[in-house]
C-alpha cells in the first residue's frame, strides 16, 4: 500500500492512512466474541481509548495503536510499516508485537516479562490495548469458558502491572474494567 506513504505525511493524514492500511491488513478477520464484528474495530477502538480518554495527541501513538497487530496478525512487516508511516511507528509496533513462533505460554510470559522495559509510547498502546480487551470480554464476550476469562483478566494485570506509572489515569480505568472480573 504505497498510497500510505503519499497520505501519511503527518496529523490526522497518518492517522487516517494507519487506518486505511489496518483496514485492508485485517479485512478478512473477525474478533472472538459471539458476534464475530470485523476486526478493525479492535485497533480502532485501542486509538479511540487513547485519544478521547486518555487525552494522547501524538499522532505516532495514535497510528501505532491502529496498527498494534499488523505485523502479528496479518503479513504486514516491520520494514512495510516505517516505509508507509515512519521509524518511531514502526518502533513502537514492534515493541508491542508478540513473537509468533513462540509458544503461547511463551509469548504471554514474555508480555509480563517486556512490559516494564517498553517505551512510554508502546507502554500507552498495550494499556489501551489491554483495556479494550477486557471491555470486549465483559461486554461481547467471546466462546470462552469461565476459568478462561478469568486467566485471561489475572494476566492482563501482570502484564499492566508492569506498564504502571506510564498514565495514572489510564491506569485507573484498567482497575475499574479490571473489576469486572467474571466470577
């Protein structure tokens, strides 16, 4: 998608494109929960966080956060990704980027393990990253059972525990979504 690179040069421009590039990188996934909506919602919905609660203006966060799974779940790579939108989105999408030739156990032990050692930039995607994930449990969850659920709200605390100090009030909201903790 050149025309990312030509539409991108910078303010909501790049963050319109990181859209339109997540869009097309995704358009043919689902989200887990029972009504299978399209899968650009969730990096949508991780921006939206940012931005309209958190008060994140910088416009790589923005664009990082809509492009937070491109290079883990689609075909996208690091290189593509700072040819279309720059160094520091491409960065941060990296960081937050789980190694998929890993074992699953792996890869969330190693979230744990990263998360106090992320930039300021990547530590803001992955709380808001967390935070939608939690809401999407409560709120339109997918075909987990109970015990699933709940391993997953107990390790999103680990890996947010290790994201804390990055946007105290950020962190408050995965408390209180925390707190809806299936039972």
């Amino acid at each position: 998608m050149d025309r990312a690179r030509e539409a991108a040069p910078g303010g909501i421009a790049k963050v319109l494109a990181a859209a339109e590039f997540a869009a097309f990188k995704h358009r043919e996934q689902r989200r887990k929960g029972v009504s299978g909506s399209p899968y650009i919602n969730h990096p949508l919905a991780v921006a939206s966080t940012l931005a309209t609660e958190a008060g994140v203006e910088d416009v790589d966060v923005l664009a990082a956060a809509i492009l937070h799974d491109t290079i883990e779940d689609t075909d996208t790579t690091e290189a593509e990704l700072e040819r279309a939108f720059g160094r520091e989105v491409a960065s941060i999408v990296a960081e937050v980027t789980d190694e998929k030739t890993q074992s699953k156990a792996l890869r969330k032990r190693m979230q744990i393990a990263h998360a106090p050692h992320l930039s300021g930039q990547a530590k803001l995607v992955k709380l808001a990253d967390k935070i939608v994930n939690l809401r999407d449990i409560v709120a339109r969850p997918p075909h987990w059972d109970l015990r699933r659920k709940q391993e997953y709200f107990d390790w999103a605390k680990q890996v947010v525990d290790g994201l804390r100090g990055v946007h105290p009030e950020l962190e408050a909201e995965f408390d209180r979504v925390h707190a809806l903790r299936p039972r």
